[in-house]
C-alpha cells in the first residue's frame, strides 16, 4: 500500500477512534471518519500482542493489506478506515480474512456497488 494511504501517527489514529463510528464482527472492529477534503482513502491497521506471535502478527497485516488492495476500486474514497483485529483471525486463511472483513465492510456500507445486480 501506498504511504499515503496509510494512517501512522497515534494522533491519527486517536481522531478517527473519537471522532469516527464503528462497527464490528466476530473477526474485525472497523473504525471510519468521513474527510471531505480527501480524494482518497485511508488505512490503519491495528493487531493486538495478545493476538499469536510476531510473525502471525505480521501475517494477518499482509492478508488484510491485501485484501484492501482486491477491494481499493469498491472502497469509497475521503474515509479514513481504522481496522483492529481480534483473536479468531489467528484461525483463518486469507480467503475467510477477505471474505470477513469485506462483511464488515458491507455492514459499515463503505463498498460501492460494482455493477448493477453484482453482489461482490
């Protein structure tokens, strides 16, 4: 991902926490902030100590990098996106990390339709 779709900075992050809405699932918590002054998106990613070791860490990082990156054309743009990751994701393969957080996407309503009668 781009640098300039990433969040970084603690202030960042604490802005979007106190300011944005949240919605969840059994394997994500999404926090969003629309920002009307940007064209694009995005993206913090947050994944707890208690959450395996550092390199499954660093695993569930890459598979939902990745699964932002399948889904970048259907994310709508000027939100910044915080996605915290919990525990049953040590679990799962990246097709039920994509299938998962894209859920929790739909339910934020942050995805835009692809095609007419196209479910995604």
């Amino acid at each position: 991902m781009k640098k300039e779709l990433r969040i970084k900075k603690n202030k960042e992050f604490q802005e979007v926490f106190n300011k944005g809405r949240s919605v969840a699932n059994r394997q994500f918590v999404l926090y969003l902030l629309p920002k009307s002054e940007q064209t694009d998106f995005r993206i913090g990613l947050s994944v707890s100590k208690k959450i395996g070791n550092a390199v499954m860490r660093n695993q569930i990082k890459r598979y939902i990098r990745q699964s932002v990156l399948e889904l970048k054309t259907q994310l709508q743009d000027g939100n910044d996106y915080v996605i915290i990751a919990r525990k049953p994701l040590a679990e799962m393969d990246f097709f039920e990390v994509k299938k998962s957080l894209t859920h929790v996407l739909k339910v934020a309503k942050v995805l835009k339709k692809d095609r007419p009668g196209h479910n995604g």
